[in-house]
C-alpha cells in the first residue's frame, strides 16, 4: 500500500469509530435524529440474537422509537472495536457491547455483554452504518426490591438527600 492509500485506511478507521460511538450515544440520549442519520437507507438490523430484526431505515428507526422510552434509561458501552475496511466502500467491525437498561415502570434491571457485528457502507465521504446485531455473552436480568430510587440527567443519589436536609 502506498503512503496515501494508509492514511485513508486510517482515516476511514477513524471515522468508522466515531460513527459507531454516535450511534451509542445517540441511542442512550434518545437523540433520534441523530441516531437515524448513522443508518444507510438500506439497515438491516438484528437486535437480540437476531429476534428483533428489520429492513430499512425507516423499520429501525420505528422499533428504536418504540422500545428506547423514557421509561427505560440506559447505557450502552462499546469496547475495542475490530474493523476491517473490505474496500473503498465497504467494512465490518466486531464491538464488545455491554450494556445497561432500567425500566422505571416495570421495576426491572438487566444488564449484559454482547459481541454487535456490523457493516458500513461509504456514501460520497460519510459512512453509515449497512446492519447491526448482536450475540449476547450475557445477560442478566433482575426485578428491583420494594425499595426503588432511580435518578435521571445530571440529579444523583446523593442530591436527593441534601435537599430534604435543607
């Protein structure tokens, strides 16, 4: 490879990187025209070890919409991403996810650890993600004691109890 053609495939890389941690942080913020603008037209998604799966932008974005409520907070943690440009316009990557959600209605915690297989596709100079799954490792999945405080945005635990001090 010449000189030009690495600092491509290390630019390409790079942006890859970034697209996936939009992704994550688009999906966690429930910024969903953010997270929108990081699938191709064309996504195919396969969420759950494949048992939530669809076609087309517009089929995640609805699924995504439905299941990532404000009732269930979450956060999604990606680790050591694998990626493989396969050619100009093309690459995969393996992620290690782990991952957390609450539902606040339903008092349930799970958390888990997944492998997320994806695939990118370059349009002009900006990649997007062409499908996204995953294999859990994992999961663990609890129904909270009687007891049960959960805090949203910047407000922690400890906040809560200096205020009724006060």
């Amino acid at each position: 490879m010449t000189i030009e053609e690495r600092i491509t495939r290390l630019e390409d890389i790079e942006a890859i990187r970034c697209l996936q941690a939009k992704y994550q942080r688009c999906l966690d913020t429930r910024d969903f025209g953010g997270l929108e603008s990081c699938f191709h037209q064309e996504v195919v998604s396969a969420y759950g070890n494949g048992t939530m799966s669809y076609r087309g932008r517009e089929e995640v974005m609805t699924f995504l919409r439905r299941v990532m409520t404000a009732d269930m907070p979450s956060t999604h943690l990606i680790h050591g991403g694998e990626i493989d440009i396969d050619s100009s316009t093309q690459a995969h990557a393996k992620w290690y996810l782990e991952d957390y959600l609450l539902h606040r209605r339903y008092l349930v915690r799970l958390h888990g650890a997944a492998i997320y297989d994806v695939t990118y596709t370059k349009e002009g100079e900006t990649w997007l993600i062409s499908s996204i799954g995953y294999t859990r490792c994992y999961e663990y999945f609890e129904l909270r004691g009687l007891v049960n405080l959960l805090t949203l945005g910047k407000t922690t635990f400890l906040d809560l109890f200096k205020r009724k001090k006060q």
